[in-house]
C-alpha cells in the first residue's frame, strides 16, 4: 500500500511573491479558488510573508479582507501563513501583548496553520508566537531556517527540532529559502527528526527551485519520512520559486508513495495561472533559470538582480561578484545568520556599502542592532573588531537577553496612533496593519474607499525600480543620518544608515 504524501500549494502566496514581486490581486486568484478547495492539498499557502505590506502598499487592498475572502471561497481548505516570530509580518520586533493579539485577530479571520520562523533561529523569538496560537486550538508550526555554514549541521538542526517540540509545536518545517537543501542533507535532516521527536511528529519540506537540485531533494526528504511539502502550480514554478506541483506528483509515480491530488483540479488551476501571468510582464524576476553559484553566496536569485540593479545605479555593475564574495564575509562577521528576511536584507545592503563606500566604512543602523544582538543571538560569535565597530556608533550596548524583554507594553499607543488616522475604521485590525507599517498605513487607510487595484490590467505602467544607495565621495553618506529605500527579494526596506564616527 502507498504511502501518501501531503502537498501545500503555494500559488496564492509564496509563488508570485518569488516570481512577481507579490503584486497579484486577489481578483486574478479568487476565481480558481473553488478548484484549489477541491483539488485535495492539505494546506493552501494566502497569507503573510510580504503580500501584507504589498497589500497596502501597491494594490490599496485590506489585507485582512483578503483573508476573509479567501476563508470564505476555500471552506474545506486549510489556509496557511508565515509569520516571522516577534516580528510578525513587519521588520522590528513588537512586544509580546502586540505579538498575542495578532496571532488572536488572525486565526479569527480564518488562519488555520501558523508557519513561525525567526530569521536567526532564535527560538526565544517564537515562543511568544507559538503560545498564542496554540491558545486559538490552531496549528501552530515551528520552522528551522535551513543554511550552511561551519556551525550549522545536521545535529544542530535535529537539536532545534526537539526544542520546538518542546515549545508545543504541532509539526516542524525545514525552510529552505534559497534552493540550499541538497538530497543527503534531505534525507539526512528529516530522519534525524523523526529518530528524535517520534515518527508522530509532522515534518513539512519548503524549498525553492533556484539551485535546480530541490526537487531530487524533496523525493530524498520524502523517503526518510518527510509527511508533507511545499509546491507551486507549473504555471507560476521554478526560477527563484518554486518546484512545480505537477512533477511532484508524477514523479512519485510507481515509488510508493502518492499524492490525493485531483490532476484534473490541478490542470484547472494551471491553466488559470498560465492565462494570468502574462499580465504582470512588468514584475518578472530577471532570474529564471538555475544558479548553483547560490551555495556560494546563499543569496537567493531575486536578491541577486535586485543588487545588480542597485549597483547599475551608481556605475558599478562590474562590481557585482565583488558583492556576492562579501555576502559570506559579513555574514561570517555577523555570526552566520540565515539569509532570510530579514536578514537576508540586511546582510545583502552592508555587503553593497562594503564594496561601494570600504569595509565598514558606513553601517546600516539594521546590520549594527544585528551584530549587537537586538534581532536576537546567532549560533556563530560575532567579529570583535566589526562588534566594537557597532557599539561605538550606535552608542548602546550589546545584548543577551530576548529583543522583545526590553520592549515596552505599546498597544495603547499605537490604537490611540491608529484610530487617529483618517480613513481608520476602529478595529484592532486596522490598529494592527498600523503597527506593521506606520508609514505606509495613513495613506492606505485614506485612500481604501477607492477599492483595490489590480497592477497586471495596466501594461503600460513602469516598474518599481531600486533606489541605490549614495555614491561614494557624493558627500550623501557623510550625513549624520540618511534613509535609503532598497528592493531585495521583491521587497521594499528603508535603510538608515549612520555614518561611522
């Protein structure tokens, strides 16, 4: 008898987050939504990582209404989000009652499976995460960062792995954001799990397509015991996403293991994709074929042509391997993080500075609370010399304990911030989407009433292009303080750089 393997399609989120910088509207997906709820995944991926900031901030769309819809066109569905910890879906850290009341609004607008990662593998960073949603009755999952390095081995994974078990995670995912999940390491990782946490413990693999080499992982992963994985519809797979939902489940064919896919639905699906991707031409990643340089530098395609873009800005594309050969510097400087947001983000721009501005000469005010430990602590020590670099120009010191200890109760503040805006309409909600993102929120809350836009009916309209960082000697980064807007991975981040004193 065949053993079936559960699949989580990715279309509604991760998908065209990798391939279309997020900006699908949710009118080109609501229409194949019947055939997903039918199609037999175990879960349906709509929710969190970026589509909440491009939400409001591209598409004038409420992005806890999109939750509803898709809670209400995907009944027999489990809905599925990543959630990035303390950080939730912003890019600082909140405290824990902010954290609590997230997790709360979210499963009740419908979220069934919280994905929970820390970008440094923290797990202190989870715990207040995982709590909340297992007081909801929800699936609470814990999920280890996949990467290399000295540190970062089989065991040290497999350790992180009974530590989430014992912070009462209903299942484990290995996420591997950047295709650096080969076979044995699969194979390998999943066992070591299930040998250690019992066979009863659920393990999910996440993999992207980049590298070329996942999917062979993912069929490695699946005969050491893996129970469910991730996959894209064909129509929006492979290149910097994902691998494609089709060939999992003709490649399984005659091993003994099987999907409940109906190919039918899922042809269904692919079709509507295929007929709807066309129209976000504009957004394509440049990347679209394979790059096994990525277990070198361990930055993901996306990020890749996003830097590239950044240093055509200042005159300097011939200088791009010279930014892929410092990303594993400052990383290793940094204390071996995952390259994942954040701080995928971070590292990538202090690499950009090193090679554009000299080694450390300017400092994002984000790379320097990294190294000081205020986005949490890493397996790796961090460089001493870079470390008294940071404390300096930061003027605070280095620390131990858990970020979000030295945090505030802040939920006041931000209602009273919140229901003060134009256009807010008083829910906690509302309060929420400010709290993710104060900047961008006043004006989305203005201009909600205008109704959602879909990006792909207008060719015409220009990209979003990166704005570089300032050139060296232009006297811009001699400023006492300056804010750069940077898109790595299809994302946007506002980079404050201090200067070096």
């Amino acid at each position: 008898m065949s053993r079936v393997i559960e699949i989580t399609e990715l279309a509604l989120r991760d998908a065209h987050q990798s391939l279309l910088a997020t900006r699908m509207a949710l009118d080109d997906m609501t229409p194949v939504c019947e055939d997903i709820d039918n199609a037999g995944y175990w879960s349906v991926e709509c929710w969190g990582g970026a589509t909440f900031d491009s939400c409001i901030r591209f598409l004038n769309e409420d992005p806890w209404e999109r939750l509803r819809i898709f809670r209400k066109l995907l009944p027999k569905s489990r809905l599925q989000m990543l959630l990035r910890g303390q950080n939730l879906l912003g890019y600082r850290h909140y405290e824990d009652g902010v954290v609590e009341r997230f997790v709360e609004k979210a499963a009740s607008n419908g979220m069934d499976v919280f994905r929970i990662f820390d970008a440094l593998n923290d797990v202190r960073n989870l715990k207040t995460s995982i709590d909340a949603v297992k007081k909801t009755g929800k699936h609470a999952q814990g999920t280890i960062c996949y990467t290399i390095s000295p540190l970062h081995t089989v065991a040290a994974f497999v350790e992180m792995a009974e530590r989430l078990q014992a912070m009462g995670c209903d299942s484990i995912c290995i996420k591997d954001m950047a295709g650096l999940l080969k076979p044995q390491p699969a194979y390998d990782l999943v066992k070591g799990i299930k040998e250690k946490c019992g066979e009863q413990m659920l393990v999910h693999v996440h993999t992207h397509a980049t590298t070329g080499v996942t999917l062979v992982s993912l069929m490695k992963a699946i005969e050491a015991g893996c129970d469910i994985v991730d996959t894209a519809i064909s129509s929006l797979s492979l290149g910097p996403g994902h691998n494609p939902t089709e060939s999992l489940v003709e490649m399984l064919e005659g091993t003994g293991y099987e999907t409940r896919l109906d190919k039918a639905r899922v042809l269904r699906v692919s079709n509507h994709f295929a007929s709807i991707r066309p129209r976000y031409r504009e957004f394509f990643s440049e990347f679209t074929g394979v790059d096994t340089e990525i277990f070198k530098s361990q930055i993901p395609g996306g990020m890749i042509s996003n830097m590239e873009s950044q240093l055509k800005g200042q005159g300097a594309a011939d200088r791009l391997q010279e930014v892929l050969l410092e990303v594993p510097n400052v990383r290793k400087d940094a204390g071996y993080p995952p390259l994942v947001t954040p701080s995928s983000q971070i590292v990538g721009s202090q690499a950009v500075f090193n090679v554009l501005m000299g080694k450390y000469k300017v400092m994002t005010g984000e790379f320097v609370d990294l190294m000081l430990g205020y986005y949490g602590s890493t397996l790796g020590e961090k460089n001493p010399e870079v470390l008294k670099k940071a404390e300096a120009q930061a003027k605070k010191p280095p620390i131990t304990c858990r970020p979000a200890d030295l945090l505030k109760p802040e939920w006041e503040q931000l209602s009273a911030a919140a229901h003060a805006l134009e256009g807010n309409n008083g829910s906690d909600e509302d309060v929420l989407t400010y709290a993710m993102f104060p900047q961008v929120a006043p004006k989305f809350f203005k201009t909600r009433a205008e109704g959602r836009k879909n990006l792909g009916k207008d060719p015409s309209r220009k990209s979003v292009e990166s704005k570089p960082p300032a050139a060296p000697g232009s006297g811009q980064e001699r400023r006492a303080k300056a804010t750069y807007l940077i898109t790595l991975n299809g994302q946007e981040h506002r980079v404050t750089v201090l200067p070096e004193r």
